[in-house]
C-alpha cells in the first residue's frame, strides 16, 4: 500500500523546496509561453548543452542543499526558457539508489549529497519523512525490480525502512510493468505528472521512483479586483498578454543581481519566493551566478516591509528525459559505467551483470493561480545491466531543431517530397 507522508519542512530541508518555488518563477520571468492558462511542455536533451564535465562551482566537497539545487536549475537551464526541477525528488531518488552502491561509487554519491555518508543519509531522509505532519507536502517512493533479478533482502529492507518505499518485485517489464509505474505516479501526485517513463530496455531490472506534491493555497487569496490583463516581456523580447495578480507583500528579498518578493501560503508553513533580476542583469547571468551561498544568504536576510507584487498566472510542464548528463557533471560518474558501477549493494553479482544506472528521468508541473500553487514532481531512476559494448551510449536523433525531411519511394530510394523544416509550433 502506498505511503504519502507529510510535514512542516525542517530548516535545511525547507531550502530545497524554497528554491524549487524560487526557481519556477526565475523561469518563468524568461519564460516564452506565460500566456494565462497556457500549458507547455519542455524537454532537455543531451545535446542540446555544451557541458563542462566536473564544473568547478560543484566540484568541491561539503556542498549544502541549496547548491544541488542552484546546479540544477543551472544544468536545466542552459537549453529551456520555462524550467522547474524538484532537487527535493531528485535527492531522494538518488538516495535509495545509493543504499545499493559501494566503493568509489558510494564516495561519488556521497560527495553529490555535501559529503554524507550513505548511513547519514538514510537516517537524514528517515527522520526528515517521519516529522510529516502538514497537509501541504506529500511524499512517496517504490521500487520495482524484474522477474529473476535476485535482489538483496538487505537492499529492499533498506529502501523500505528508511524511506517507506513501496516494493513491487518480480515484475515481467513489459508494457504492464510500465503501466503500472505510470499509475502509481499519476496516482501519488494527484494526476499532475501522468506518465514518467515511456519504455522498459529488455536489459532493464529495476526502476526506482519518487514523487513529490505540494499543493498550498495563499495566506490572502487574491480577490476579482486584484486580478487584471496585464503584459509579459519574453526572454527575446516578444510582449505577450497575461494575466496579473496584484498585492502588497511584506517580506522584501534583494542581493546585488536582483529584489525579490515571498508571499506565505495559509499556515505560513510555506512560501512563494521571486527573484527579479536587476536592471542591466539578464536572467541568464542570475541564474548562472545563483550559487549556494547567494541562495541561502538571500532567503535568510528578509526585509520586512512593504512590497507592491505583480505575479503572473501560469501553468507549465517541465521533462528531463536522461538527467544522466547532469549528474556527471555534478560528479557522479561511476553509477554510469557499465564496467565501473558497484552497485554490489543491490545484487551479489552486480559486477559481473555490469549493473549501471541507464536512465535518471524527471517530470514536473506547476499551476499558479490566484486560490494558490499545486506542484507536483516524479524522479525515475532505471538500473539496467551491461552489454557487450559497456559504456556506449546509445545513438539519439531528436528533430527538435532545423531538420530537412522527406517522403521516400522505398523501393528506388528516390525521395517524392523532400523539404525543410526551420520554423514549428505556436
């Protein structure tokens, strides 16, 4: 049976969830699709970024939550104009996965979680899920593994007891199995993310989730007056019509690239944080700049007064289909190598299946309205075991820039229509 857990989040903790909210309006002031009600759906490809492996800014030791969440929307960022990520989902799917690593693979996750061991980690999620007591958050976790994979009592006992996963084991992955994990999402995050995987490798053995949902209504709703036509100016410049949701906030946020806005949600357990870069000051150096440090130091120095507050209505999807890339970047490295992942922890003879993580998918959804917010996230995390060529990556083809195209008389290979596409979309 599921478990949805819920709580008034811990301080360290609350900087994770602070800067998901933070970070879906910092997109969203770049944002091409704000019109009211408007619903898009955004993917991340590998080759979409230029990536610097191991990034100097996260490549040092005792890294806090708030810098897994700042390199996160920068990764995300770096191709996409809307984007949101749940550093929160993320996390804690990494961390049951990490229950199942050993040797330099378990340092690696230890180094992405600011130097943790992977007991203090447990034991950090452990304490942190059974302090939910708040209607706001809803967590929940699973795990399901293939018919025949021999999975370890200790690694299943593990996941179960540290972070209430539900387990579903020996299951065919087929098309049910994947039916299946597409349910229990759309189920725990209230229909918000409808599907996060869309296939199982034949290689596949196991798959781990996490959701997460936040669903909160404002402190002070805004009433028929506060709401009004208002415009938005895209990253590009275009000026789009929206609707605006007009107050007067009390909790004023700055540092030296931009000023900024909270407004609680009912119960003040949450808030809605904004950051406007200044002027001269584009989005993309605020967010390229928007380290740890900044984030934590910026939502710790809260000036009480009076702020007049526009916030647009919006709604929006967000798709990571392989996080694989960023989290290399991040140093995390082995679990993906089929010849140096250990992953021991999970199967005896991890090693000789070459067991690897294949696939890190993340899903996100924000609604922002004048009653309140609903977010919801999924993380999916795939291990799959080797082959004979380990460590190559599969080939991609993604039409999601200029493409020629044509329509082919297979039997001479003569194309009969043959064009180009530059411009598509809405």
């Amino acid at each position: 049976m599921t478990t949805i857990m819920k709580k008034r989040i811990t301080p360290v903790l609350s900087m994770i969830l602070a800067s998901v909210m933070l970070f879906s309006l910092c997109a969203c002031t770049a944002a091409n699709e704000a019109e009211t009600e408007a619903s898009t759906v955004e993917s991340v490809h590998p080759e979409d970024v230029t990536v610097t492996i191991m990034a100097p800014k996260y490549a040092e030791s005792e890294k806090s939550p708030a810098d897994f969440a700042a390199e996160l929307l920068r990764l995300s960022y770096a191709s996409n104009n809307n984007t949101l990520v749940s550093p929160l989902s993320v996390a804690m799917a990494l961390a049951m996965v990490a229950e199942g690593a050993e040797g330099n693979t378990e340092k690696e996750f230890s180094d992405l979680f600011g130097g943790m061991s992977t007991a203090e980690v447990n034991e950090y999620f452990k304490d942190y899920m059974e302090g939910l007591t708040s209607d706001e958050l809803g967590i929940a976790n699973a795990v399901w593994s293939k018919k025949n994979f021999p999975v370890k009592d200790s690694f299943t006992d593990a996941v179960w007891r540290f972070y209430g996963a539900d387990i579903y084991a020996e299951r065919p992955f087929d098309t049910s199995t994947v039916e299946e994990i597409n349910g229990w999402v759309k189920e725990n995050t209230d229909d918000m993310i409808e599907k996060i995987i869309e296939y199982l490798d034949p290689r596949d053995v196991m798959v781990l989730v996490n959701t997460v949902l936040f669903e909160a209504e404002w402190s002070e709703k805004y009433d028929e007056m506060q709401v009004r036509d208002g415009e938005f100016t895209t990253r590009d410049g275009t000026v789009k019509n929206v609707t605006m949701m007009s107050s007067s906030e009390y909790d004023y946020l700055e540092n030296e690239l931009a000023t900024g806005v909270m407004k609680p949600y009912k119960g003040n357990n949450y808030a809605f944080a904004a950051l406007l870069p200044k002027e001269g000051v584009t989005i993309d150096k605020l967010i390229d700049e928007l380290d740890g440090e900044m984030l934590t130091e910026t939502l710790s120095t809260v000036s009480h007064e009076k702020v007049i507050t526009k916030i647009p209505q919006f709604e929006y999807e967000f798709g990571i289909e392989n996080m694989a890339w960023m989290l290399r970047d991040m140093g995390l490295c082995d679990a993906f190598d089929t010849i140096e992942a250990d992953f021991t922890g999970i199967c005896d003879d991890a090693k000789e299946r070459q067991l690897h993580i294949s696939r890190v998918i993340h899903k996100t959804k924000i609604e922002l309205t004048p009653v309140g917010t609903k977010a919801g996230a999924a993380t999916a995390v795939v291990i799959m075991e080797g082959d004979a060529a380990p460590g190559e990556p599969p080939k991609q083809v993604y039409l999601d820039r200029p493409f020629v195209y044509m329509i082919v008389d297979t039997e001479t290979n003569l194309p009969i229509f043959i064009g180009a596409v530059t411009d598509i979309g809405e």
